[in-house]
C-alpha cells in the first residue's frame, strides 16, 4: 500500500470457496497472488501452470474464459480453495506470509460429506494445512507446485504427479468421478 513504511504490510483477504453441491476433492493453495486478488480469480497468473494441468487431468479446457473453466472442474467435483483466508504479504511469493489466518476447513468438510481428498497446490499449502487447518480422518496429498516460481520440475512430470496424486480418489467414489486417463 503506498505511504506503509516498508516493514508495515496490509493485512489480504483472499478468494471465496469456489465449490458445487457435493466435491469430491478440494485443492488448496496457500494464498493467491496479488495477480489473481486484482482478477479475482483462482490461479490467474497466465504463467501459473494450474489450469494447463487442469486441462490434462480433467478436459478442462484452459483456453475459456474463467467463468467457463471454474464451472466444468465444479462438474468434475472438484473444489478450489486456499488454506490461508488472510494475512500479512508484500507481493506473491508464499515466503512472505505472515500471521496467517486459516479458513474454517473442517467446517467446509464436515458438510460435505463427499470429500474424499484434500490435495494441497504446492510444499507451503501442504506446511499451512497440517500447521494450521488439518482434519484428521480425510486423505490428504502434497502436490507439485503450479507456481511459476517452482519451475524445477517439467511440465510432464508435474501432470504425471498430479494425476497420480489425484486417482487415490477414483478408487473409492462410484460415480461420475473421473481422471482422464492418456
């Protein structure tokens, strides 16, 4: 914020839930970018690599408009979220973030009974969720980050990861859940 001194940051509140009637994984990120908080948009960086991976796992096309892909990973009964709700963060970079303050998970899991796995965007989501907001009982994976600030790992291998991450899920729900398989 302009006229803060530099060591004083503004408190960010991130995005809502985004979520249909009955989910059958949540992916949580930590806390979403200054990028996406002005779009308000999950994962609107165009050089974040989620929706690319989106597209693999799941046919959602990342050339649609927002509003389009949000709704067809819903169909697919996937929520999106972050751990973080708010918190203390000059700029994007997750090693900034300071004072955070959850969102109620275990409030959003225990009404939704067809969970059956939280898949976490990346190591910091994956320390804040078991810091700060784990819920004993329901499954629970740390994935690759999409970030374009973890760009170590190629793109191949992060789909690789996550569809592997993610198909612990098609094993136990019997109905339209599905990972498209290549």
């Amino acid at each position: 914020m302009p006229g803060l001194p530099p060591e004083m940051t503004e408190i960010s509140s991130g995005l809502g839930l985004f979520t249909g009637p009955q989910p059958r994984v949540i992916i949580l990120g930590s806390f979403p970018s200054v990028l996406s908080l002005e779009r308000q948009e999950y994962y609107g960086n165009p050089r974040n690599r989620f929706w690319a991976v989106m597209e693999e796992i799941f046919s959602v096309p990342a050339s649609l408009p927002y509003p389009d892909r949000s709704a067809l990973l819903v169909d697919r009964g996937v929520a999106l979220w972050d751990v973080v709700r708010s918190c203390e963060r000059p700029g994007s970079a997750d090693s900034r973030i300071k004072n955070p303050v959850p969102n109620d998970l275990a409030g959003f899991f225990s009404g939704h009974p067809t969970l059956r796995l939280v898949a976490l965007n990346g190591g910091t989501a994956g320390r804040l969720y078991h810091r700060l907001a784990e819920v004993p009982g329901l499954a629970s994976v740390t994935l690759p980050s999409t970030s374009p600030a973890y760009a170590a790992m190629p793109f191949e291998e992060k789909v690789r990861k996550w569809r592997d991450g993610l198909s612990v899920v098609d094993s136990r729900v019997e109905d339209t859940w599905y990972i498209r398989r290549i």
